[in-house]
C-alpha cells in the first residue's frame, strides 16, 4: 500500500482534502498534518518522520506553499532522504519562486482552465505507481540508514544475510534512478558489507577450529554411537515384546471380567417369565411401562450398574430379545433411559456379538462399536426358558476407554521402568567407551618406526 506525503499551504486546505479523498479512495496511504501529528508530540520530528516513513512526497504548489518556510524545510527534508517528489500546481505560480531541488522535475497542473480535476488526478495515480518498488525499497533504505545513524551507528543495526544481498541488488540495479541513493544509503550498505565480510571471515576460522576438534574425537563418538544404538534397539524391541504381552494379559482380563459380569448376571433372570412378559407385549406400547415385570426388569439392571461402580469407564446394562428374523434383536430394558420399549435393531453381521450372544456366553474386549454416544465393547449371556430355549440376552456395553486406559496404564508403568533403566545402561556405556576407547585410538594414532 503506498504511502503519500503530502506538503502544502494552510490556505489550500479545501483543495489538499479533495486530493486526500480521492488517494484514500485508492486505498493509499496519506500523511498529512491536520490528522498525523499528536497535540503534545514534537511538530518538527513528527513532519520529519512522516517524510522519512513516506513512499513519495506530494508538493501542492501554490505562492503561500512556496513562500512558505515550513514547506521549504519538508522539501530540504525530502530531498536529503532521497524521497521521489511529485509537484502538483493547486493555484497559480511563479515557476522560478520554486527550490531549485524540484524546479527540474515534471509538474502537474491542476490550476489551468483547460485542466480537469479528475483528469489530472488520474494522471497523479498513475505516476505515484510508476516504479514503486524501487520507491518503497528505497524508504525501507533510508529508514534503516536513519535508525543505524541515530543509534550512533552500532553494529547491530547493519543489514545481515538476504537483507544485505537483496539491498545490493536493489542499488545495482535501481542506484541511477529517482528517487535518488542518498550519501547515507551507500556509507550504510557499504559498512553492511564490510561487517559481514568480517563476520564471515570470523566464523570461517572457528567452524575450522570446531572441525578440527571434532576431528579427534569422531571415532570415539562413532564407537559411543554405535554401541548406544544397538543396545537401544535391543532395548526397544524388548519394551514392544513385553508390552505385547502385558497388554494382552491385560485385555484377557478385562474379557473375564465382562464375561463374570454377564454370565452371573443373567442367570436371575427367569426365562419362563421374561418369554411370557414378551408375549403379553410383543410391540411397542406405553403400558408396558408400568407392567410390574418391567419395573422389576428394569431395576434389575440398574442394580447391576450400580453395584460395579468399581469399573472406571461407562457402563450400559440392558436386555435384549429374540424377534422373528433371525438376524433381528429388540431392546427390551435398558440403563440408558432413552432407549424405548422393545427398540427394533437389525444386523448384517451374523457374527454380531448380541445375535451370538442370545446362542452362547460371549465377550469380545478387541471389536469396538460405535454409536453417538462413542464408541463400546460389549458382552452377552443368552436367557433360556425352562425348556432350554434361548429367549433373549442379557447384555452389558463398556465404553472402550476402559480398554483404552488399561492398555494406557500398561505402557505407562512398563515406560516408567524402562525409562528408569534406559538412562543407566547408557551412563554405563558412556563410561565404559570414555575410559578405554581413548587408550585404543591413542595407540592406533602413534606413529610406527
């Protein structure tokens, strides 16, 4: 976005705010006095910084602009930065009143009958966006050559690196056209170059004493290395391997758990009451609600819930029936109060755990479901009647963060000897390469006769 100065009379004010309309209208920039500067701030060096901070400075030229001594300061001013100055006529003029620092440059005119407002601004636009590249290189220039000046020229504030690259380029290239390289600019760039040649010249000497000194102690690392990483693998290798197994053991005993639970569980439930209560209401009704065998079932599975708070993760009890379809199940109570009165649930898999499950006891802590309350391991015990006859099962869901969390603490405590043991073997492999490799490479570096 570029930024504009503009210098100009008190008494063309009206005119100074239509230029500054339509530059903002432009999306540009604009500094100028009746807006820039602070009540309590320097005027001086708010006028000054504005200029330096400027892409290009904009001279409404009128007698009481040039007549004008602070105008005649901010032009001074412009031109020791090297700012590109564009002089617009705002009233008429006497071409030899004005500085000698701009008198040669090309001006706009807006003050002549044949001179249309719109017309020249767009000729204004034009030539602010002529080569502003250049322009704006050369105030990032200027402004860094002012803070390393005023900063009695400390080092630090030389350019460095791409910064110093990029700025030789630039007067390479640019150092012939407007606006101007300032005396400044080039001491700055140059004393840039010269730290840098020293810095580089400096660093040269130490990375070769760095080579030099690692030079002597390459093999003895390379042998530390070595030894540090196959004991690491070894070492690796057997955290994976046991882990393996103590999270195996670990899901084993978890199944039983699930398995105790549902198996022990569904044998107080009667099969010749639960198929006789299923009977009675084969649909989906609200009256089954209130059924007395429901209640009981219902708090029947609650008292199970609550009675195995031991278990750190969410628990979901609730029993399921048997519908004509063979791969088709209904929810018949459940702890999950949402759920309603025999919930229709049908299933592609046969291997489903609950259509297992009203056949056989079963438990399968690996296969996580996932539903949107998350996702759950499940088990299921089948209800059989007094005939022997499955009705239906008893099932139990646990959110998979109890397999989660034990496989986590697993890690956890094998990690926690491991990383107590680890640090150890490596101190001793340190020690053991620090005392006696130097003695070897000591011998193999004398010289032979």
């Amino acid at each position: 976005m570029e930024n504009i100065f503009i210098s100009y009379s008190r008494k063309d004010t009206e005119f100074a705010k239509k230029v500054v309309e339509c530059l903002k209208a432009e999306d540009m920039e604009v500094w100028i006095d009746w807006e820039d500067i602070p009540p309590s701030a320097d005027w001086v060096k708010e006028i000054q910084k504005g200029i330096e901070e400027a892409d290009m400075f904009l001279l409404l030229a009128s007698p009481d602009s040039l007549a004008s001594m602070p105008v005649a300061e901010e032009i001074k001013h412009a031109v020791l930065n090297g700012k590109r100055i564009l002089p617009c006529i705002a009233r008429e003029i006497d071409v030899k009143s004005a500085p000698t620092t701009i008198s040669h440059l090309n001006w706009l005119f807006f003050n002549r009958p044949q001179d249309v407002f719109e017309s020249t601004i767009g000729k204004l636009l034009l030539a602010i966006r002529t080569d502003l590249d250049w322009a704006q290189a050369h105030k990032r220039l200027q402004v860094q050559a002012l803070d390393w000046q005023r900063n009695q020229q400390e080092e630090s504030y030389l350019l460095r690196g791409k910064n110093l690259l990029d700025a030789e380029a630039q007067l390479a290239v640019n150092g012939e056209k407007n606006p101007r390289l300032t005396d400044l600019q080039s001491e700055y760039v140059l004393k840039s170059r010269e730290i840098e040649n020293r810095e580089i010249e400096e660093k040269r000497a130490k990375d070769q004493q760095i080579q030099l000194e690692q030079a002597t102690s390459l093999r003895l690392r390379r042998v530390t290395y070595l030894i540090s990483g196959v004991f690491t693998f070894i070492f690796i290798m057997l955290f994976i391997w046991l882990n393996q197994i103590t999270s195996d053991l670990a899901i084993r005993s978890i199944k039983d758990q699930m398995l105790a639970l549902i198996e022990t569980s569904s044998g107080y439930i009667s099969g010749d009451k639960f198929e006789s209560f299923l009977k009675q209401f084969p649909e989906p009704t609200a009256s089954a609600y209130n059924d007395p065998y429901y209640l009981d079932l219902l708090r029947f599975v609650n008292t199970i819930k609550d009675s195995n708070k031991n278990i750190q993760a969410q628990l979901a009890i609730y029993v399921i029936a048997k519908e004509k379809s063979t791969n088709t199940y209904s929810v018949v109570a459940s702890t999950v109060k949402e759920t309603p009165f025999r919930l229709l649930i049908t299933s592609d898999n046969p291997a489903d755990i609950h259509i297992v499950g009203m056949s056989k006891t079963i438990a399968d802590p690996t296969t996580i479901y996932k539903n949107e309350n998350g996702g759950w391991i499940c088990s299921c015990s089948p209800i059989l009647n007094s005939s022997g006859t499955s009705i239906g099962a008893l099932c139990a869901d646990f959110n998979d963060s109890l397999l989660e969390d034990t496989r986590r603490r697993v890690t956890t405590a094998l990690a926690v000897v491991f990383l107590v043991v680890y640090p150890l073997m490596i101190v001793v492999i340190w020690f053991i390469t620090q005392s006696v490799a130097p003695r070897v490479f000591g011998w193999m570096k004398k010289p032979s006769f």
